[in-house]
C-alpha cells in the first residue's frame, strides 16, 4: 500500500517525463530489501524466525503507524526532493522506513501477549523488578 502511495504522490509532485525513473523507482525498493535483508540475516547466515500466528495477526493490526509514517517520507522526498532523483531515493526510504516501523510493531504485538503465551512462566519476563 505504502509503496503505490509513494509512486501516486511522485507522479504528482516530481514531474519527470518518460520512464526510466520508473525502474530507478523499482531499483531504489529492491536494494532497500536487498540491504535489510543482509542486516537482518547477518550477511546471509541466519535464517530469519518467523513470528507466531498471534503476534503476526496482533502486529498487522497496528500497521496504521508504518503506513503512515513512511506516506509521510514518501510525500517529504516527493515534495523536497523533486526530480529524477527523488524516484530512486522516495521507494528507497518508503521500504526501509515502513519494513523498519513494521517491525516495531511485531515487537510491539510481541511484548503485549501475555508471558504463559510467550512460553514463560508467570512472574518472569515482565521486565519489572528482580535480578
């Protein structure tokens, strides 16, 4: 979703003709995966640890903060930047920004289910007193 906001909101405000900054576009998103991706992965080594259905389900329903925080990068890149070079850099940020917050969000989601849920025993991993 966030994506083609992007693309609407710089079709709108960086006027450029034909189609390269299309694929600039396309490219600018895949190496903001690209790159996270080998953060995430530890340069490829780990395999990622797929979330519960719960907090996945929980995290999804948050999602209003991710997509709105990176429409809201997408318009400043689309407004400020302008140009060729806002089409690379706006699909850049927009993927980062909102994979970055969606992750939060999956914490989030994580940190709210209840501790027997997290498989711990009551009284632990509430992050309140004790050693």
């Amino acid at each position: 979703m966030s994506i083609t906001v992007a693309m609407a909101l710089l079709n709108s405000e960086a006027k450029v003709s034909g189609v390269a900054h299309f694929v600039y576009f396309a490219l600018g998103a895949a190496l903001a995966f690209s790159v996270l991706e080998a953060l995430a992965t530890f340069g490829f080594r780990k395999p990622l640890e797929s979330e519960p259905d719960t907090v996945t389900a929980l995290g999804v329903s948050l999602s209003l903060v991710s997509v709105s925080a990176s429409t809201t990068v997408a318009w400043a890149c689309a407004h400020f930047v302008g140009g060729t070079a806002a089409w690379p850099l706006t699909s850049f940020l927009v993927s980062v920004v909102y994979l970055v917050v969606a992750g939060g969000e999956l914490a989030a989601a994580d940190r709210a289910k209840s501790p027997s849920a997290r498989g711990e025993p009551a009284g632990e991993g509430s992050g309140r007193g004790g050693p």
